[in-house]
C-alpha cells in the first residue's frame, strides 16, 4: 500500500472521499447530533463516502428529521442506531480522548460535543 497525501481540496473533492473514490480514508469528525452523523454517512443517496445503503434506516431518518417530539426523536435515533452498529457500514479505528486543563480555581466540564464555551465557566469566589 502506498499512502499519497493529497490537498485538502482534492482529498475531499469528487475525486476524493465525496466522489466515493477511496477505498480507505481517515479523517476526524465531529457533531452536534446523532443525525448529522447519520444522514451524511448512512442516508441513502446523500454521498457515496460509504455505498451504504438501507431503506429501513433512510425510514427511521426521515421520520426523525420530521419530528418535534423529542423523546420520540431520541427513541427513533438509538433504533438507527442499532441498526447502524448491526450492518457496520464503517469500522472506526480511532476514538480521540479529550483531555482538558483547567486552573484549580476554574469550574467548568466538558460536553459530549468537545465545544469549549467559555460562557459555561464559573470562577471559584
């Protein structure tokens, strides 16, 4: 195997990763939300980074996008979900760990979304 860096334009590019033209691609990602995962990589048609395609969890998303309940949303994610970890579409190799520092002075803990919001900090008085 040969690894050939590329530019980021190019990488990700219809020559790249979004034209489906990798065999293998390593990249970091990150979301708000289970469904910008889902729908980018898993929903039928929307990029060809996986050929994975599943009519019932293009269902399942599409309901999700369209509700405003939010239990029944979050009960309709962690079924995608099963089905997602059923079919393994993908193979994540890598979990990045976050690890903060903070002065002992300084309140604050971090959020599942890895965004630092200074706002969310408080000072010991």
């Amino acid at each position: 195997m040969e690894l050939v860096p590329q530019e980021y334009p190019i990488y990700w590019g219809r020559d790249g990763v979004n034209g489906g033209k990798l065999p293998f691609y390593y990249a970091g990602r990150s979301a708000y939300d289970a469904d910008t995962f889902y729908d980018q990589y898993f929903h039928t048609g929307v990029t060809k980074r996986t050929g994975y395609s599943n009519p019932e969890l293009d269902k399942l998303i599409e309901e999700e996008q369209q509700t405003g309940d939010h239990k029944k949303r979050v009960g309709i994610l962690q079924q995608a979900g099963r089905i997602v970890m059923e079919d393994a579409p993908v193979v994540p190799l890598y979990t990045l760990a976050e690890i903060y520092g903070l002065a002992r002075n300084i309140i604050w803990q971090g959020n599942p979304n890895n965004e630092i919001i200074v706002a969310d900090m408080k000072i010991k008085g």
